[in-house]
C-alpha cells in the first residue's frame, strides 16, 4: 500500500501520515496532501468570488426550474451536509428543491426523524426510494465477503443513480450535493474505489441474488447522464462559507434536529465500515482525512486532531453491539462472520472493474473532464499532485462519479 511505512512520518500541516497510501513529505514535513488541499482551496474559493459564483448557479436553476415544480434535487440522509443543504436551499436562495432520500434498512432512527422535522419544517417535498432488503443483504455481504476496505461503496452508487434517475424523470438538471472537501479532505482512491462492474462481479461470485429493485450507475449511465441529458451535480459548500459544528447548533435551535454521535453516523451500516471494519481490519482511519482537512482549513487545532486519532471512532461497547447488530441483520452466523473477517484483505485492483477498460481507451483532455463536471474536480488536482501515478487519472474521474469522496 504505502512504501513510507516503514518509516513513519506525519505531515507537518495536518494529521495525514504515512498511512496514507502515496503520500509524500516535502522537506519541511509538509505532505502531498496537504499541498492537494492547498490547491483545492485554490480552485474552489470562497468569499466574494465563491458567493458570486454560487449565486449564478441559484440564477440558472431559477431560470430553469420556470414552469417546472422543482428547480433542483438534494439527496437527504439526516445528517448535518445534507440537513442544512435544505435550509439554505429554502430559506437563503430561495429555492424549490426536491428532497431524496434513500432506504436502505439501515438510517437510524435519529437520522429518520431528522429528515422529517426538516422536510416538513421547510414544506419541502419528500421522495423516499425503498431498495428491497434482500437485495440490499446480498450486496453488502459480497463486499464483505471479497474483503474490501470500503464495504459501503454500493450505497453511494445507489444514491448518485436514485438522485439521477429522479432528476431525469422531473426535468431536474440540477443534483446539489452536501459534500465539501473543506471538512471532508479527499480520500484516497485506494480505500475507498468501486464501481458497478465491480458490483455485479461480486454479487455473481459471492451471493445468487439478482438485483432488481438495487439502483446503479453504469459508465453509460454516466456520460449518458452528464452528456446527453446535462444533469450536473453541484456543491456549494465548496464555494460558500461552511462548518459544520456551528450548522448543527442551528439545525438543533431552529429545527429540533438531533445530532448522532460522528461523521455519517446517521447510517448504521456506514457508522460500523468507517469506525470498526476499516480500522480494525484494515489498519485505516478515515478521520486523518477529515481531521486534517479541518485543520488545514482552521475549523479545528492541529493539537486537538491529534488528540481525538488517539481514541476509537466511537465507544467500543457501541462498537461491539453494533457488530452484533450487522451479523444478525445480514442473516450471517457468527462463524460466518469470523471466517469472512479472517480471510485475506482485498481491494478494488484484485477483482474486475471499469479501470482496465477506462486505462486503455480514455484519453480525456482537461476541458472535457471540466464538461463532465461544472466545478474543478479533485481528478485535476490529485494528478498534479501525484504525477508518478497515471492511473489517477481513471481512478478520480471515477470517484467523483461511482461514489467515491467519502
């Protein structure tokens, strides 16, 4: 994964440290990833020129919402992105945005009623797409079971094909996201790639389930979608002022909304693959990208990132039940379990995707990636960042597509 580490280091402007696969130290101790983030912040300002920016895009949806119900589509979860996304997008911008949300069988019952207080407080409209659990079971024990870091890969997929599908069906060409790399950071493409192709290999191999409710995107759905249909997915917490701790004392204040205890925690499934799956079976903690990101970006000290590294995710008891909870709700046996847990750790490049496919034939030159995509993507950034490593290339253009900036 990572050659440095066998010498461990930590970068000098945040928490990202030699665990971080390509990672690279200048030698003032600043890392690759802190200089990535440098030059996101670069690209994506905020201030007068990202207001400015952001208020053009709320124009062109005004101007094409006219006549229509909606003028854009946000996918909702409970938690604190997508949350104050609705309120901003109602009572700021003045907009008439769909609210999506996806069941999986997994939201808590906190992020469930979160969507509720919210949706109705604003008289915003509400669309909740039901997948069948049996379908949701089997996808999720296949990743298990082919030893992937990133087990929760299919469920972004299934939200960015849901909000599309939505989108496409209501005349919507707008799709706003919560995500912000300002409190998020970039996530190494290593820990956290999929793609459909790579789905639909798994479930063949692993589970005999065919899916016929489970949403996905394929390649064609992609350029079908951004190309031909020109819906756009937009992100305006890279360009407007926005931290989440003081977000969710609002949220609480003015809308009754309950916090749920850590980053995508209103999902089960999710809170157990970030803080028990991937740091105790694969030696990776997601948080050194956040954290850092907040860092860097001044929302929290260096000093107290490093302190909150040093604990669990989340509360070792919680840790436990919540694995009890995921082997009965995945109709797994404890053995079952143990012998998936023991098998060798896999990831994306040890089973079928579109990379082999995308490597050989994509020749895509700035301008077209800036057509895919309406704001700078971190593709264009993290290429610069790690020029040794072409792939990138493919791998980024995927994961700001198949679901990959966790």
């Amino acid at each position: 994964m990572n050659k440095q580490l066998n010498e461990y280091k930590i970068c000098s402007r945040g928490i990202w440290d030699s665990t971080v696969p390509g990672i690279k130290f200048d030698e003032n101790g600043v890392s690759n990833y802190a200089k990535m983030l440098d030059k996101l912040i670069e690209l994506s300002p905020e201030g007068e020129v990202g207001n400015s920016y952001w208020g053009n895009i709320v124009d062109r949806m005004k101007e094409k919402g006219k006549g229509k119900k909606y003028d854009c589509i946000i996918g909702v979860s409970g938690g604190t992105d997508s949350s104050y996304l609705l309120h901003i997008a109602k009572k700021i911008y003045g907009l008439r945005p769909l609210a999506v949300n996806l069941d999986n069988g997994w939201s808590s019952e906190i992020a469930v009623q979160n969507i509720k207080k919210i949706t109705k407080s604003l008289e915003i409209d509400l669309e909740t797409y039901v997948i069948d659990y049996e379908e949701v079971k089997a996808v999720l024990r296949a990743y298990m079971k082919a030893g992937l870091p990133w087990i929760d890969g299919p469920t972004d997929n299934a939200i960015k094909s849901v909000l599309f599908n939505i989108a496409d069906r209501e005349g919507i060409k707008f799709v706003i996201n919560g995500s912000d790399f300002r409190s998020e950071g970039k996530q190494p493409s290593e820990w956290t790639y999929t793609d459909s192709k790579q789905m639909l290999y798994l479930l063949k191999k692993f589970e005999s389930v065919r899916l016929k409710s489970y949403p996905y995107q394929t390649l064609f759905d992609m350029v079908n979608s951004s190309l031909i249909k020109k819906i756009k997915d937009y992100r305006p917490f890279n360009h407007i002022e926005y931290e989440k701790e003081p977000a969710q004392k609002f949220l609480i204040k003015e809308y009754g909304w309950e916090y749920y205890g850590g980053h995508h925690h209103e999902n089960i499934f999710t809170r157990f693959a970030i803080g028990y799956w991937m740091p105790k079976k694969f030696g990776i903690d997601k948080r050194i990208i956040t954290l850092s990101a907040q860092v860097l970006t001044g929302q929290i000290s260096r000093d107290h990132a490093l302190e909150m590294i040093k604990h669990a995710a989340y509360d070792i008891d919680q840790m436990e039940k919540d694995r009890e909870y995921i082997i009965k709700k995945l109709d797994l046996t404890k053995e079952e379990f143990d012998f998936i847990w023991n098998k060798q750790n896999n990831f994306y490049w040890n089973y079928p995707s579109y990379m082999p496919l995308l490597e050989k034939y994509f020749k895509i030159s700035n301008s077209l990636l800036r057509y895919f995509f309406p704001t700078p993507p971190t593709i264009l950034v993290e290429k610069q960042i790690r020029k040794n490593l072409n792939l990138f290339l493919i791998l980024n253009i995927l994961s700001l597509n198949f679901s990959l900036c966790i």
